[in-house]
C-alpha cells in the first residue's frame, strides 16, 4: 500500500513539474493555413500538440478494434466452441465410466463435431463406438488414428484390438508388426506379439518374444516339431532337454532327433538316463520301436529297467515284455511285485487276464481267474496318464496346447499312487507246464 502511494505521488510531482516546467516556456507561435493566422504562446501551442497526438491515437486504437471485430468474432467463437468440446468430453469420459452406451456416443460425436478431428476427439470416438456396438465406426476412427503421424500407435493399437477380438490372427500379427515399427522396443507390443505367437502356433517366434515364463520347455518341444529343418529343430530338441531332462516329451523330442541323424546309441543314452530318474511308458516305446523280436524286445527292456527296476512302470513294462516273449514266469514275478505294491491300476489288471490265458488256457480255473480280473479292470483305478491341469482332460499323448481348454503346458503326467492294500483277487493258479 505504502509504495502504490508513493509512486502516485512521484506521479503527481512529476507532472506538476512537467507542467510548471512548460508553463515558463518563453516565445509564441505563429501559424499561418491559408488566410487563417494563428498565433499563441509557446505553453499553450505545447500542450494544444500533446492534446492533438492523444486524439490521433484514440482514433487509431478505435479504427484497429474496428477493423479486428471479425476476428475477434472468430476467436470468440472458437473458444466457445472449445468449452463447449471440453464439456462434451467430460460428459462422454464420465459415459464412459458408467458403461452408459448410448450417452457416450452421442457425446461423442458432439466432441467431434466442436473439437475437430483431433487425436483424443477420435481416440474417444472409436471407444464409444467400440463400446456401444458400432465397429464400423470404431473401425474409422481407428484409421484415421493411424493415417496421422503422431497418433499412429493409437490407431494401430485399435485395430489390433479389434482384431484379436474377431480372432483374425492373420491381421493382427500385421497390426502387431505395425506397431512395433511405429514404436521399437515397447513392452505392450511385445507382449500381444507374443501372445499372439502362441494362439497361432507359432513356436518359434514365440521363443523369440516371451520372457522366461516357465513354459519355454514346451515352447521349444513345439517348434522342434513345427521346424522343417533338421538341423533347427535338433538345436529346438536339446534346448527341450537341457531345460528339462526329466520331462519325457522334452527327452523324446530329443530322442527322435538323435535317431533321426542316426545316433542311435546317443539316443538310447538319454533314454536311460531319464528312465532313471523319472520312468514313462512312451520313453519305453520309443526305445523298443526299432526292435521287431520279442525276445530282444525282453532283453532291451531289462537293460532299461535295470536303472530302477523297483519302479510300478518297470514292473508293467517288463510284465509286457515277458508276455509278449513268452516268458510266462517272469511276467508273473513282475505281476506280483505290482500287487504287492499296491498298484491298482487298469493296466495291472489288463495284463492279470493275459497272464491267466496264457497260463492256463481254456480251463474253468483260467476262465474264472480271467473274469475276476476283468471285473477289477472294470472298476481299477486309473492308469498313469498325460492330463491337463486346467480342465482336468486326460490324453493318450501330450501336447504343448490342451486341444480342449487351449492352455499352454498346462499338460503333465499324472500318476495313479499305489493303494495302501491291493484288492484280494482269486490266487493265480501255478504256471502250467
């Protein structure tokens, strides 16, 4: 307050000095237009010249707000228009919130229509429409995101989404590919590459996008299946199973790959090497495949074995192997070890009736023991099996996607726990000779 004071008083006396000053200006003027003379002090003919030049400028001032009305008029109805736009927005963002379908559309094209075609009037655009059903619209909207520079992600980011929603996997692996060009090294774009790799099978390329997720074992067992390349798809099989050396379809992809080059015996190795520590049926089949004889058949087999020979699947493989060699005894020994194991399984039972034709032919006591065995086929447990974790679906083989649930490496082996005490079941009578 005190300075606002002050400076009006320095005002004040400035002024009066100026006047006082122009006051004692001695001398006249004398001004001739025409036959008009005027003559005047030097003070009066001062300040008539100070009042002249205020004139001339309100003029011009009035002539400049003239000649800007238009203009003025413009702005002014421009900014209308933009309160109006911002209104609309903030009705259609709160339509939005409130899943209010028909509000938000309509106040998305009054934004439009105020707004112009800026990249948040088409942004909202698209959303309402996508939200309240008209894709055409969304679609448009969309695109014409995308044919702008700056907005460009966005669009493409919309029709991706649109696509994925349509299960068109063809354009949205283009769109993807879009958009990663349009912005290298996002982590969005990434993901829904990845994604989508993995809905169209596409192994390899998902290997290239996905993180460690814990599923790269199955990834890798797919794209050495998918791969036409020997050589690749060998490279695929032995990523499988130095990931997992336990896993038998990463240890088979592996296996068949060996084989397939003609190492034989390397093959053979890894097969073993995991029967030890985690024995699976079809690492037994892959083995015994190229084996016609079944009596070297047998003999493989005991090799197999012999690194877990107490195992329920080296007792079923064996029990196999020995019926199907003809070694009766052997099959039995096996048969019983299984029963005193507990194992219930169907399979157990499968291999009970064989042993009882086998044994004792078309008797009463081998028709009696068959029938027992296939009553408690009937209701046994079930075999090991390979089972989806998600939709809880069992298969013959494994798949890296379930066929049912699509879910990937959701697929393991589940085995059926022997039972605290096998089910008594008519004594088998002695081997005939």
């Amino acid at each position: 307050m005190m300075r606002r004071v002050l400076f009006f008083v320095l005002i004040a006396v400035v002024s009066i000095g100026a006047a006082w000053a122009i006051a004692h200006i001695p001398g006249h003027v004398s001004a001739s237009f025409g036959s008009i003379t005027i003559e005047t002090s030097a003070p009066v003919a001062i300040l008539g010249l100070i009042v002249l030049a205020i004139v001339i400028i309100l003029i011009w001032s009035l002539c400049r707000w003239i000649i800007s009305l238009p203009a003025r008029g413009h702005t002014w109805h421009a900014q209308r228009q933009r309160h109006l736009g911002e209104k609309a927005v903030t009705r259609l963002l709160v339509a939005l919130a409130a899943d209010d379908k028909r509000e938000a559309w309509r106040e998305a094209r009054r934004a439009r229509r105020l707004l112009g075609e800026s990249p948040y009037t088409l942004l909202l655009t698209a959303e309402a429409g996508r939200m309240s059903g008209r894709d055409e619209e969304a679609t448009r909207a969309f695109l014409a995101l995308a044919s702008r520079r700056d907005a460009r992600f966005l669009g493409l980011r919309g029709l991706l989404r649109q696509a994925v929603a349509r299960e068109d996997w063809a354009e949205a692996m283009q769109l993807a590919k879009q958009a990663e060009e349009t912005r290298p090294g996002t982590a969005w774009v990434r993901q829904e590459r990845a994604e989508l790799a993995l809905r169209t099978e596409n192994w390899a390329e998902a290997l290239e996008l996905a993180g460690d997720d814990g599923k790269r074992t199955a990834y890798y067992i797919a794209a050495a299946d998918a791969e036409t390349d020997s050589a690749r798809a060998l490279a695929y099989a032995k990523q499988a199973w130095k990931r997992d050396p336990t896993f038998a379809p990463a240890v088979l992809a592996y296996a068949q790959r060996l084989r397939a080059n003609g190492q034989e015996r390397r093959a053979a190795s890894v097969i073993m090497k995991t029967w030890k520590q985690a024995p699976q049926p079809d690492l037994a089949a892959f083995l015994l495949a190229t084996v016609a004889d079944a009596t070297a058949r047998y003999q493989l087999a005991k090799r197999l074995v012999s690194h877990n020979p107490n195992d329920p699947e080296s007792h079923l493989l064996m029990a196999r192997v020995a019926l199907d060699a003809g070694i009766l005894a052997d099959a039995r020994q096996h048969v019983e070890a299984l029963q005193k194991d507990g194992v219930l399984q169907r399979r157990m039972y499968l291999l009970i009736a064989e042993l009882e034709e086998l044994e004792a032919g078309d008797t009463e006591a081998g028709r009696r023991a068959q029938r027992e065995a296939l009553r408690h086929a009937a209701v046994a447990e079930p075999d090991s099996r390979w089972q989806c974790s998600t939709c809880r679906s069992d298969f013959d083989a494994w798949h890296p996607k379930c066929p049912v649930c699509h879910s990937i490496s959701t697929i393991s082996w589940v085995v059926s726990r022997p039972a605290e005490r096998a089910p008594v079941i008519e004594q088998l009578p002695a081997q005939v000779a």
